[in-house]
C-alpha cells in the first residue's frame, strides 16, 4: 500500500486535520519485482557465456557483458563509448571491415535483418584475431539498440589453415606418387616390350633350328609344348587368365594352354606323365574357376575366345 498526507488548514491558516489518500500499489510492486529478477537472470546469463555481448546505441558501445573485456583486452570502462570500428584492424585490406560496410550493417540490423560474418578484429592493442560476429535489433525500454555478439574463433582458424596446409601437401604428395606410378608403369611397359623383342629375335628363332633336327617324338612334343609357351606369352592371353583368374594355380594354367591347342586328356597326361583321371579334375577345378560349372560351353571354345 502506498498512503499520502496532506494538511488541512483553516480559514485563517492553522492546521486542523489532514487528508490521507492510500493507493493499493501491489501489482505494480509485482511488477517491479519480476522485472529485477528478470534483470538479474539476464545479466547472469550474459555474463555466464563465451562470447563477448556488446550493447550499441548510435554506433556507440554502451554496455557489455564480463566476457567482453577478456576478448578485447582491456577494461569495461575502455569499451565503453568507443564506436565498433575500433575494433578493426585499420590496416586490414578487406571490404567487411570498412567503416562503411560497418553502417549498412548496422542499419540492416536496425532494420529487422539479422548480420552474421566472419572478420578480423582486433584487441585494444591493436593485437589481430578471428572473429565471428553477428548483429541483432533488441528493444529495451522503448528504445531499438543493437546487441553484438563477438565469437574469439582463432583457434579454430588456425587449425583449418593447418589443415588446409596439410592437405594441400598430401595433394602434392599425391601427384608425386601418381607422376611416379605413371612412370613405373612406363618403364614396366618397356621393360616388358624389351623381353619380349629379345625373346623374339634371340629365342624364337633357335626353337625352329631345333625342330629341323633329328628329335624323337616325345622331344618333338616338348618342343612344341615350349614353342607353344613362349608364343603365349608373347599373346595376351597368360596375361588375360592371369589376370582374370588369378585363382588358378601353375598347374591348371598349364593346362588350359594345352586345352586351348587343341589337345586332348590323353595327350595332356602322357605330356605330364600323370593319368588320365588327374587331367580330367584339372578340367573340372578350371570350369569351375572360370565360371563354367554346370554349363555346356565347351572349354576349349571358352579359352580360345580369351585369346582373341
């Protein structure tokens, strides 16, 4: 309750009495009281967080929270009427942080549009770092304000620049490793090109002076068996079934070279001196590597249309 007294004279001046007036004033106590605790939450919150909250008014700081003064540097009382600009580094060669892209953020802001960049700062000493900054309308007590929050992000920069340093070194990296596989596989190439011009012209030719000598049959066959070999290296098709099926042990490479000439199991067991029974599971063992298992293509057929 709020009572008021005021005298009450008579008609020659002198008191006699007194007129009281009591006004019941228990809401707007109430009132008072949320809005204190209001205050006192918001300042605990401001105050709690990470970041520097700053309060402008005409592109003056008029407040600021207690993170504020460690981001800057200095005092509550040195941030205090100083405009934003002096926060920038003055030899900063970037747009964002010229006096004029500073007033049409703040009038963007005042006009309802909220501003979120990065920039550089800088400290009261004029000290340089990473900021992220954003710039929002508040209204208190009637009045339209700007609430600026500054985020200190130079660890973070510094530990995206250091990592954009490293992949930019694990690129160079890469494209040695790549000019050097590129060149492995050039000197592979002609390497292999080289042993197989030599085989032609310095092997090649004594296997036909062999078989114009006087050989029996099985040495007859053997050198057909190596003439046949060294041809097929010399073809894509070891290198194909190599490839293709590296599952296939030497043995069964071997005999799908004698199937893909044309011979038969018996003529493949007494090459081998192995039985027949044997030649016949390697044929088996290959249709089944090469996918051919419970299907009528012929082997022969199949291998000769690898060599092609």
């Amino acid at each position: 309750m709020r009572g008021v007294a005021s005298p009450l004279f008579d008609s020659e001046g002198s008191v006699i009495g007194a007129i009281e007036s009591i006004r019941d004033i228990t809401e707007r106590k109430e009132a008072e009281r949320r809005l204190q605790e209001s205050e006192i939450k918001y300042r605990t919150l401001v105050d709690n967080v990470n970041v520097a909250i700053l309060i402008m008014k005409a592109n003056i700081f008029v407040d600021c929270n207690t993170k504020a003064p460690t981001v800057f540097g200095c005092s509550k009382e040195e941030i205090i009427g100083e405009v934003m600009g002096r926060f920038y580094p003055a030899d900063q060669q970037d747009e964002r942080s010229s006096e004029e892209t500073i007033r049409q953020r703040i009038a963007a802001a005042l006009g309802g549009e909220r501003q979120f960049y990065e920039s550089k700062m800088c400290r009261y000493d004029g000290a340089p770092f990473d900021a992220e900054i954003s710039l929002n309308r508040i209204e208190l007590e009637g009045e339209c304000l700007i609430q600026v929050v500054v985020r200190d992000i130079t660890s973070r920069k510094e530990a995206e620049r250091m990592l954009e340093t490293k992949s930019l070194s694990l690129e160079e990296v890469n494209t040695t490793l790549r000019v050097l596989l590129q060149q492995r596989e050039r000197d592979k190439d002609e390497l292999e090109e080289k042993i197989l011009r030599n085989m032609k012209e310095l092997v090649l030719p004594y296997i036909g002076t062999l078989k114009q000598r006087c050989l029996d049959n099985m040495q007859a066959v053997y050198l057909d068996i190596l003439e046949t070999n060294l041809r097929n290296i010399l073809s894509p098709f070891m290198q194909k079934m190599i490839t293709m099926y590296p599952n296939l042990t030497p043995a069964e490479i071997k005999v799908t070279n004698l199937i893909k000439e044309g011979k038969t199991a018996k003529e493949i067991a007494g090459i081998f001196g192995i039985s027949v029974s044997s030649i016949n599971s390697h044929r088996q063992h290959i249709r089944n590597k090469l996918g051919l298992a419970n299907q009528k293509t012929n082997l022969r057929v199949y291998l000769l249309s690898l060599a092609q």
